[in-house]
C-alpha cells in the first residue's frame, strides 16, 4: 500500500492507494479528508476531486473528476475513491487534488491540495 499525508490548517488529508498493479488489473485510490481542532466538514462545499496520473499512458483512471456526489460525508470525515486501471508496465504517481473545505465556529478553510503516491505497473 502506497500512502501520502498532510497536515492542514484544522485538517489532516490522507492519500493511499495499492503500490503494485498488474497491467490491465484494477485499483483504488482512497482520499480521506479529517477535520480535527472541533472544526467540521462544510456542508455547502462543492467538493470535488481532479484525479491525475503522470504518465498518464501507464494508469488510467475511469473517471476524471469526482463532485461532491461521489463521495461519503460524515461531521468530521470526507472521503472519496478513485478507481484506475493499470495501462502499461512502468513507475507512475496516482493522485489528485480535491478541493475542500472545513468549518470552525468563527470561520472556514477552504484550498485546493494534491495529494499524489507511487505505485509500479508489473
């Protein structure tokens, strides 16, 4: 399992996603979304994932932008999954970047952040 983290402002973002993939088989990219510091998921946020693959000729994902309707939305949790198809043998980087937003008594956080993890095409 590949994985990427960062730490955000009221806000942890997870990326993971299988390290190794046969050509012509399936994975998943999960994108998980955690409010911490009593802050919460913005209910009125279009949230939305761009996923990317570089090179793009070695992954492929079945769909190029997930909306806010494609993913499951707790208080403090939001997460999305990415289904790809391994094209060809080779390195490459899965990832995305999901606009976000969350949501404290006083103010909310809204960016945009990429999020990307390697995985072998065999």
């Amino acid at each position: 399992m590949s994985k990427a983290h960062t730490d955000g402002n009221h806000y942890t973002l997870d990326a993971r996603a299988p390290g190794s993939l046969v050509v012509g088989g399936t994975g998943e990219m999960e994108i998980i979304l955690l409010a911490k510091d009593r802050y919460r998921i913005n209910d009125k946020h279009p949230y939305r994932l761009v996923t990317t693959a570089d090179p793009s000729g070695n992954v492929q994902f079945d769909q190029a932008e997930l909306d806010r309707s494609k993913g499951e939305f707790t208080k403090t949790e939001a997460r999305f999954k990415a289904r790809f198809v391994g094209k060809k043998n080779g390195a490459a980087k899965v990832g995305g970047t999901l606009s976000l937003s969350v949501c404290g008594a006083k103010e909310c956080v809204i960016e945009n952040v990429e999020l990307v993890v390697p995985v072998v095409i065999k």
